[in-house]
C-alpha cells in the first residue's frame, strides 16, 4: 500500500532594504538583519522547515517554508496564502523567525506531495 503527504509550500522575496534608506514611507516592510547576512539560513522543526537567503545583491530576501497541507487544500503553484496561516505555522519558534514573517505582506503558497511512498 502506497502513502502520500502533502506539503504546503509558502514563498516570498522580502525587501532587504533597512526604512532608513527608503526615501518614502511607502516602501514595504525591511527583513530583519538578521536575515539579509550574506548566507543561507535554515530553520528545521518536527514537520516544518523554513529557509532563508538574500538574493539580487541584498535588496530582498527570499523566504520558503514548508508544512503538512491542511485538510481541503488545493493543488496549485501559483496560489497566493495568507501570511497569517504561515506566521500560525511557526509559532513558538524563535520571535526572529516571527519578525522576518511578519516583513512578508503576501505570500505565494503552493501543495506538494512530499515524494515518499512506501509498501506497508
């Protein structure tokens, strides 16, 4: 018998700007710095992972997360989620990780079957 899981996929570029260089108070949230180092981050917990980096020289920071699909959830690659039902995901984690969440105004969202199948 084969058996499948579905995973939510969350992406988003984060503007990797600080607000003191936005010449407007109409640019999008910054990413913490924390996030905009020059390396890959990798955030792992029990289901769930997440992954951070910056990308085009620094101005954004692109985030993917991943976690087990909620029941009723379609299949898609170019769905948008809410930011809401991912910062939900990773609460109780570091509040770092919360913060760089919250710089995300949107989301791009998107189902995977996790590729694992076993004969039971």
């Amino acid at each position: 018998m084969a058996w499948r899981r579905w995973l939510t996929g969350y992406r988003r570029a984060v503007p990797g700007h600080s607000a003191s260089s936005c010449p407007t108070n109409l640019c999008e949230p910054a990413a913490p710095a924390f996030a905009r180092r020059p390396v890959q981050t990798l955030w792992l917990g029990y289901r769930h992972h997440l992954v951070h980096y910056p990308v085009s020289g620094g101005r954004l920071v692109n985030i993917v997360a991943f976690s087990p699909a909620g029941a009723g959830e379609v299949e898609s690659w170019s769905a948008m989620g809410r930011v809401t039902d991912l910062a939900a995901e990773f609460t109780g984690w570091d509040p770092r990780l919360g913060k760089l969440i919250a710089a995300a105004e949107r989301v791009g969202r998107d189902l995977r079957a996790d590729g694992g199948s076993s004969a039971v």
